[in-house]
C-alpha cells in the first residue's frame, strides 16, 4: 500500500444524463450543504439508489435499474462503468469483494481477489545483495496479480442477475467509445501519476494524451478499452480469460517481464464464501451484521471490535471517552488482525474464536478507561470460543501486510425489492502497476500485497512481516476490503463500506456505529470526523475537523496523535424505518455520488 493524496472536484454527467437527469439528479445538486460545502442530507428514492465514488458509474446502475435490472444487475453495471471513468482504482485489471444480500434473506459473498501466479516465488522481490528491490513489487509487469475482477462479476450476474450481460456492459462502453469530460480532479490525479504512467507506452498514450497532459473539459475515449468490453460483452469471462484478450496480455508479459501465463488465466476461479454474521441489541432493535470472511482481514475486525463496544455507552466524537474506548478497541483489534489473518484457502485462521463475545469480554479487560496502553504490551491474544479453554500457545508477533491503497473504490447499491450489494475492488495502489495493456485496461500491482520479504522489517511500519502472508502460487493476498450490510429487526439497513488500506476498517467500523448505535442520520453518519489506531505505529489518526480540544484531552489520557487530511470513503446507503425510502449518503471527501430514482 502507498499513501497518496485524494482531491475532490465535481464529476460532470455525460451520455448517461438523459436517464438520470430528473429529480434524482436535482436532488443530488440542490441538497443543503455545510460550511464545507458538504452535503447535510441523504438523497432520498422510493425505489433504487446507488452510491460510488464517481456520478457517472452512480448513473449507470440507475440506467440498468430502469431497464428492468435488479441490484446485481446494477452493480454490475456500476463496477463496469467505473473501469472506464475512475482508471485510479474502478478496474477489469484487479481484484476485489462482492457482498450480496437478497430480498428474500439469502446472503452470499463473492471473493475475486486476485492470486499470485504460478511462477510467482517468496523471495521473488529480493535481489542478489539480500535486499528489497521495492520499485519491482509496485510499477509494472512483475507485481500483476492475476486479475479476478471480470470473472467475479460475470459469476455475480449468472447467479444472482437478471439481465444479459451486454445490456449491463453498454453503459461501460458506451463511456469508452464516446468518452467523458476530464474532471479537475481527475486531470490532477493524471498530474500527480504522470511519473509512473510514463513508464509505459500504452498508460503514456491514453492518460497522458501522449505527454501533453489532459486539461479539465477534455474529453477521454478509450477506444482499446471500448473493444475489450465488447468482446466481454460477446464471449463472457472467457474472453478475458482465454480469449483475444488473455492472448494480448500474456503475450506482454512474456515480452515485458510479468509472470502471468495463458495456464493461471484459465485456471482463476473466484470463490464464494460464507458470509460472516454477528448479532446486536442496541436502542431497542435487534441488528445483524453481515460483512466479509478471510482474506478479508476487516469483517473479523468490524466483528471483534463491535463485541467488545457492545456495553459501553458511546456519546459521539466530541467525548473524549467515547473516542478513547473505540481508539483502545481498534488497537487490541489491530493486534490480532497483525497476528491470525491469511488466505484461508492455505492457512487456518481462527475465525470462530476471534469473533466469539467471550474471547471479545477478555481482551476488553485489558482497556483502561482513563489512560492509553502502549503497543509496546498490547500483544495479539489468544483467541477461543466460549467454554473452551484459551490456548497457552503464544501468537506469532508479525504483521500480515496491510493491502490496498486509498485508491481502492467502494459503492452501495439497493434496488426496489430490498435485494443489496456491497463491493469494494481495487488496483491496490493508485493506477495499480502504471502499466496498461494494449488491451486498454490498466493492471494491478497486487503482488506489494503480499509480504513481500518475510522475516524483516518493512519499510513502510518497521515491522517484522508474517510468512502467513508470503508470496506462494495461486494465493490470494490478505486484504482490509470489508464490504458490509447491516439489518435491523430482520430488515434491511444499511449498506457501507470504503477503501483506505487499513483505514477501510476503522471507517467502515465508524460508519456502523454512527447508523446503528449513535443513531446518526445516514449523511451525518459519513460526513462525521473519522478517527484510526492500527496497533503500530502507536498513535491515533485524526481528521483534521477534530477540535483541538479533543485532541489535547486525548494527549492528556496518554495517546499520541497526527492529524491527516481524509480517513476512507464511505458510501452508504440507508433504509428509512419510516417510509422504506432509499437514503444515499455517498462521501463528500471524494465528492462522490448518491442517485436514485
């Protein structure tokens, strides 16, 4: 995972706009706004809503909702059109997560990660002096992933879609052909790229309009990326997979130095998991949680974390109380993530043990409610179910990588039946590897996810990282991708999630909390002050709209703080009890876009 800064700008509506240009986009310009410009209420429909990063791919599941489409149908739709008009992170080159919650009650939880490749080794980033060669794992051929993304959403929409898989593509492609405005910020994030694009013929060509550099109101047509969804559209995941197109991307990575072969394209798989469950009490309902399994590290966070808040009396993020219990509980929770998470597929992760509430009543224990503890004593525990005894083994004290970079996306979607999706997916760092096939697609560097060299501590938090984690053929890296759906009182919610690397915890645990027991209104409940603990380095995040005042009552209880700019993207959406009206609530530090109908 790199760091790199977001910037928000308003997205135009493009070849999309006439299905969408009604009182749902009204209402998503003329909502009241806060000193901030924030938007301070939901988009409200009667009947679908879907929330992203970018109003354009909000537009295009809007489009699939009016012909007839259902909420994967849309998601669908969604995920596809942001490959074409957010190449930071929307993507047909990575990986990611697929959260599905049926009208009906049937949950399932889609798992296309991407796996390293068959020729991939553990050591495969170290060079002949013993050291990291920290470029190779990020920029280029040598740190793709074999993408699952087109598999995934092809699986998606066979199982669970109602449409064909061209009518939710023409969106995707219509986008590529006839292009979109360049956005401010997007013609600044090509800005800030432009250093590792230029690396490559392909990403020069089509994002640095072949170095002189696009301005904002040009327009962006990818006429490569156009033909690839096409044949997608025609043939399916087979095209991707062992089509034109696997043949085009093998064939430079034979010639460019990447891994990938036409055997580990045809042999991806996506994985369909059981979605893990927690149930709560809180303000007279009963809730459910259903949020993601291993390899995702972030719903086992989200579970343990809630069992251990679930009696304390939380006032909000203007009590210094509240604010250190929760700050406490993302450390211990952090902990044990570091220690347990890995590819379940290889490695045996005690799931059941780190979300029992007995285990989550023991760790508890340990929080002072007054004064910070240090990492330096706070250690992974060990994990058990009730009324079996703790191990006496002690866990190995290695971090599993943290994976993904702020770049990756999230979007929310929910149509007119209470059918629901939650997916998060990803590049991992921004503009993935910086290299784009002649496919038209940009590819992933999702190897750097992966512990890159096992036994020594990582530059980016100078820890020692877990073997748990190394890189093997055909595993999936751990991820903190946490796509989750909330129920109260047997119905549908809430719908969250965000990127963020390890942020995408500590914000979509915040979110939950804001809806569920803070009792937020769905837009307060994003646009809220955000705050992170991750164990090491041993300090707290904070936004910078904390007041001051908390802040020194959180140095006076013994914590050490950094301000920084934005913690996640979170969009959301929310069901009213009252009305069952739909309630976008898309996150305003990316600008992003809630629409309904």
């Amino acid at each position: 995972m790199r760091i790199r800064k977001s910037f928000c700008v308003c997205v135009f509506l493009l070849s999309l706009a006439p299905l969408i240009r009604g009182q749902a986009a009204a209402e998503f310009r003329d909502r009241p706004h806060d000193a901030q410009g924030w938007p301070t209420q939901a988009v409200r429909a009667s009947h679908g809503m879907v929330a992203t990063d970018e109003e354009l791919g909000s537009a295009a599941g809007v489009e699939i909702f009016k012909r007839g489409g259902n909420a994967v149908d849309a998601a669908v739709a969604v995920a596809f059109a942001l490959a074409v008009v957010e190449p930071a992170a929307g993507n047909i080159g990575g990986g990611g997560f697929m959260l599905i919650r049926l009208a009906d009650g049937k949950a399932t939880f889609l798992d296309y990660r991407e796996v390293a490749p068959a020729k991939a080794t553990r050591d495969m980033y170290i060079g002949k002096n013993g050291k990291l060669d920290e470029e190779a794992s990020v920029l280029g051929y040598k740190s793709v992933a074999v993408p699952g993304t087109v598999a995934g959403l092809t699986l998606a929409l066979k199982t669970y879609g109602s449409l064909k898989l061209a009518d939710v593509m023409a969106p995707a492609i219509r986008l590529a052909e006839n292009g979109f405005p360049i956005s401010k910020r997007l013609a600044h994030e090509l800005e800030e790229e432009r250093a590792g694009l230029q690396h490559f013929a392909a990403s020069r060509r089509i994002f640095l309009n072949d170095g002189k550099m696009f301005q904002p109101g040009d327009t962006l047509r990818q006429p490569e990326l156009a033909a690839t969804l096409k044949r997608i559209a025609r043939n399916g995941a087979a095209e991707f997979y062992s089509g034109e197109t696997a043949r085009a991307l093998v064939d430079e990575m034979s010639r460019l130095g990447g891994l990938i072969t036409l055997d580990d394209l045809s042999k991806y798989q996506p994985k369909v998991r059981e979605v893990l469950r927690a149930k709560y009490d809180s303000n007279g309902h009963s809730w459910e949680v259903l949020t993601s399994p291993p390899p995702s590290s972030g719903g086992i966070a989200v579970i343990e974390a809630l069992n251990m808040l679930q009696t304390v009396p939380l006032k909000g993020w203007d009590d210094v109380e509240s604010v250190h219990v929760v700050a406490e509980v993302m450390r211990r929770v952090f902990a044990d993530r570091a220690a347990y998470l890995a590819d379940p597929d290889y490695s045996n992760v005690p799931v059941a043990g780190l979300t029992d509430p007995c285990y989550a009543k023991e760790v508890f224990a340990t929080v002072d409610s007054q004064r910070a503890s240090s990492s330096t004593v706070i250690k992974a525990g060990n994990p058990h179910i009730c009324g079996v005894a703790a191990s006496n083994s002690n866990s190995t004290e290695t971090l599993v990588s943290f994976g993904e970079g702020p770049h990756t996306t999230h979007f929310s979607v929910v149509d007119a039946a209470g059918n629901a999706v939650a997916s998060t997916y990803t590049l991992n760092d921004s503009y993935g590897s910086h290299a784009t096939s002649s496919a038209g697609f940009l590819l992933n560097d999702e190897m750097d996810d992966f512990t890159t060299q096992p036994g020594v501590p990582n530059a980016l938090f100078g820890l020692v990282q877990s073997e748990a984690n190394a890189i093997a053929p055909g595993h999936r890296p751990v991820s903190s991708m946490t796509p989750t759906i909330l129920l109260r009182d047997g119905k549908l919610s809430f719908v969250t999630g965000s990127p963020g690397g390890p942020t995408i915890i500590s914000a979509t645990l915040l979110s939950i909390l804001n809806w569920m027991r803070l009792g937020m209104e769905p837009q307060a409940a994003i646009n809220s002050p955000r705050f992170h603990h991750q164990w090491l380095p041993d300090r707290i995040l904070l936004e910078r709209a904390f007041p001051d005042s908390i802040e020194s009552a959180l140095n006076a209880r013994g914590h050490t703080t950094h301000r920084i700019g934005h913690i996640g993207v979170v969009n959301a959406i929310a069901i009213d009890p009252a009305t069952g009206d739909r309630l976008g609530a898309a996150d305003p530090r990316h600008d992003g876009a809630a629409v309904g109908y």
